[in-house]
C-alpha cells in the first residue's frame, strides 16, 4: 500500500476527479462562447491568460488521472525530494506529487497559483489529504512567485498553468534542474515555443510525447 492508494488520499482523489468531470469550462457562458480559434489566440497569448483563467476560476482544470499517477511514478522512482509546480488549482496533481513525497521519506513541493478562491480549495485539499506539511503554496503570478527563493536543487517540475509561460517558467527554475530531472508540461501543445526548446538536443533535454496531451522531458546535464 501507498499513500496515494489508500485512505484519505484515495478516495478523495476519486471525489475530486469525479467532480472535475461532473463539470467544464463549457458549462461558462463566457468560454463557451469563444470559437476555437478564439480558444487556442488566448492559450496561446503572454498577455490574455489572465482574463481566460480568471473565468475559469471555478473549474478545476485538471491532469488526467493517468497523467496524476505518472507524476507519482516519476517522483517515486526518482526518489524526489524537491519539486516545483506551476499551476496548482485544486490540488489534484499537487495531491499525486506530496504523495510521492511523503512515501519519499519528505521532502518540499513548491507550487504556485494566482487564483487566490483555487488556492483556498487547493488548501482544503492538502489538509484533507493529510499531505498540507510538505506543500507552499505562494499566491500570484508565478512569473514573480518563482523568481526567488526555488530550491537549491529541483528533482521535479511539473508546468500545468498558463500555458504561453511555459518557456519563461522553465528559465525562471532551469538552473536549478538537477542532471536528470523530469520535467511533465500538460498541454503543451499550446506552447510551441516550449516544445521547440526541449525538443531540441542543444538545450540539453530529451523530450517526447506522452499520452494524448503531455511532453516529457528529462534534464540533461
């Protein structure tokens, strides 16, 4: 038995993802207006992501389940003690990571969101999943929240929030990426510009496609 399979964390874990999938960012009237082209402009945008995320501030928006127990794998496995995540909404996969962490012996995840009614609910999460002591969440803009203070050594990243920052997130923490540290960016595909740079062998990461909607990628050197 892990802490990620049985009791708390198991069974809210399947509460929150049933909830998530109880509800969608279609259920907005705003959102749901958009056309797709509309969609994919503001994804895409380094100045529009706000607006779009703030209107969808009551949706949890989030990983896969299959995404969440990866992320438990590779942190397990990797025997992580300090991870960083850009995107915390409800806490679903920041859930999956303090797990690993806490079957890790400890350690320290660090996540950021500029939702403050998200952070609440993230909040209530962790301390319903016991997992609250190995979790900061800081509260705003992660392009300031992430620009001091990271860990000395990163074993994990996991990019889940706007996805145009996903390039200047990973500058932001790229230096303290250890040799052979994961990096999992959910939809990236919304990110060229990311994908362009880990794809690449120069910037020293290997990188492929996992699932229908996650890159991979692992630090080099």
């Amino acid at each position: 038995m892990t802490t990620l399979t049985q009791a708390p964390l198991a069974p809210l874990l399947e509460r929150l993802f049933e909830e998530a999938a109880a509800t969608s960012p279609a259920m907005s009237a705003s959102f749901a207006g958009l056309s797709g082209e509309e969609r994919t402009r503001l994804m895409r945008s380094k100045t529009g992501y706000a607006e779009l995320y703030a209107q969808l501030k009551d949706f949890a928006l989030p990983v896969s389940r299959e995404t969440g127990a990866l992320l438990y794998m590779l942190a397990r496995n990797g025997n992580a003690r300090s991870i960083v995540e850009f995107g915390t909404s409800f806490g679903i996969s920041t859930l999956h990571l303090a797990a690993a962490l806490r079957d890790n012996g400890g350690g320290r995840l660090l996540t950021t969101e500029f939702e403050p009614s998200k952070v609440a609910r993230a909040r209530a999460n962790l301390e319903a999943g016991g997992l609250h002591d190995l979790v900061e969440i800081r509260v705003g803009d992660a392009l300031q929240t992430l620009a001091a203070d990271l860990p000395e050594r990163i074993d994990l990243l996991l990019l889940d929030g706007a996805k145009a920052l996903y390039p200047e997130v990973l500058a932001l923490v790229e230096s303290r990426l250890r040799p052979g540290a994961f990096i999992v960016a959910d939809n990236a595909d919304y990110s060229p510009e990311y994908l362009a740079r880990v794809r690449s062998p120069a910037a020293g990461y290997l990188s492929t496609p996992f699932g229908d909607d996650v890159e991979l990628s692992m630090r080099l050197g």
